[in-house]
C-alpha cells in the first residue's frame, strides 16, 4: 500500500511540474471536502455515513471547449453494517476504507471558466476494511459471517466519475458521484469458507457522493 501510494504522489509530481510551464488556460488546484459512501450489495446490509477527501489537480486545455484534468486524491470512505454481537445485541459498525486515487478526466467547458462539466475513469487503491476491533466477533445480519471475515476486500478497484464544478478561475465548488466498475468484495471469492458461510459468492459495488472546495494556485 506504502509502495503504491508513493508511486502515485511520483508521478502526480511529475505531470504537475510538466504542465505548470503551460499558463495558458492551465492551472494547479488543491480542495477538500467530505464524502456520503454507499456499498451497495445483497450479502449483508449496510448503511451510508460521511468521509472526507483532499488532493490536488492539473487541469489543461484539450481543445475548444474542452479540457483535460489529471488528478490525485486521499480519502477516507466509510459506512456502516447491521450485526449482532455475541451478547445478541443489535449493533452498526462503522467501517472505514482508506484509499488514495488518480484521474484522469475529460471536462466541457458548460460556460468557460465559470462552470464545467467533468467525466472519466479513476482508479482507486485502497487498504482492506477496519473497524474498532470490540466488533470484530459481531456476526453479520442475513449472514453466518463475522465483521472480521469481510475485512479483505479487493484493493486495486476501477470507478466512473461524473461532476460539475462551478464558481470562477480562483475558487470552484465541485459536486461529483462515483461508482465502482468492479466488485470490490471481490477478493472474499478466494476463500470457499467465506463462500460457504455467506451461501455464495459476494459480490458489492461502491457509490460515493462528493462535495468539495477547489483552490487554483
């Protein structure tokens, strides 16, 4: 996870100096803000909460009203599961994934430098699940499983971004949605005790709901 994450800030790093001697129309953003996830699935039910993002930009004209951006983005993404702990009480545990992303988008120019709409692929790298560890017995409602079980999700993932962005040159309020491509519960397929305990194979995708603030430099 080290490795990969290290990979991603190297080149971030390189594309940003090597468009940052193109001024015209090109700018270096940072922004923040928070995240609503969803994992979407029928083994077990789950339940959205907030997460925050932050990263950085490299937006460039691509050609007439259209532009490219290049980014790169930490985020913390949770949302919770119905259990019961071996007391047979009804609890939810939060679960949390960490991750660091790149994108590369395709933006339209809606009205120039003031509103845009931005779409593409990103790929997504993310540590397996965590949880505070008095829950880690709790089973599963609908399942035979515990929430330490599940914890092993798919680490490399692929998510569609759709979003519009808004404000003026300086300061910008971004508003996107993603969803992963891929089953990301995917990885648990690999072990045929999980599969039993389950009643078959797993399967879950990823919608996450971002808001954020975009400074250019």
């Amino acid at each position: 996870m080290k490795k990969a994450l290290s990979l991603l800030f190297a080149l971030f790093s390189m594309v940003s100096i090597a468009q940052h001697g193109y001024r015209d129309g090109n700018r270096i953003g940072i922004y923040g803000g928070v995240n609503h996830t969803s994992l979407f699935t029928s083994d077990f039910n789950t339940k959205p909460e907030l997460g925050w993002s932050a990263g950085m930009q490299v937006r460039g004209n691509y050609y007439n009203d259209f532009s490219m951006i290049f980014g790169m983005q930490f985020s913390e993404n949770n949302f919770s599961v119905e259990t019961t702990s071996p007391l047979l009480q009804k609890e939810d545990v939060k679960c949390k994934i960490m991750g660091a992303q790149i994108r590369l988008l395709l933006s339209y120019n809606l009205v120039k430098d003031h509103v845009s709409l931005d779409f593409g692929p990103v790929l997504q790298i993310n540590d397996k699940i965590k949880f505070q560890d008095k829950y880690k017995n709790n089973v599963l409602t609908e399942s035979a499983l515990t929430v330490d079980q599940i914890k092993e999700i798919t680490k490399i993932n692929g998510n569609i971004y759709v979003g519009i962005a808004a404000g003026n040159r300086r300061v910008r309020a971004l508003i996107n949605y993603q969803y992963g491509v891929n089953n990301i519960l995917n990885n648990l397929n690999k072990e045929d005790d999980l599969k039993l305990l389950n009643g078959g194979s797993f399967k879950g995708n990823i919608g996450v709901i971002t808001g954020q603030v975009l400074f250019n430099l």
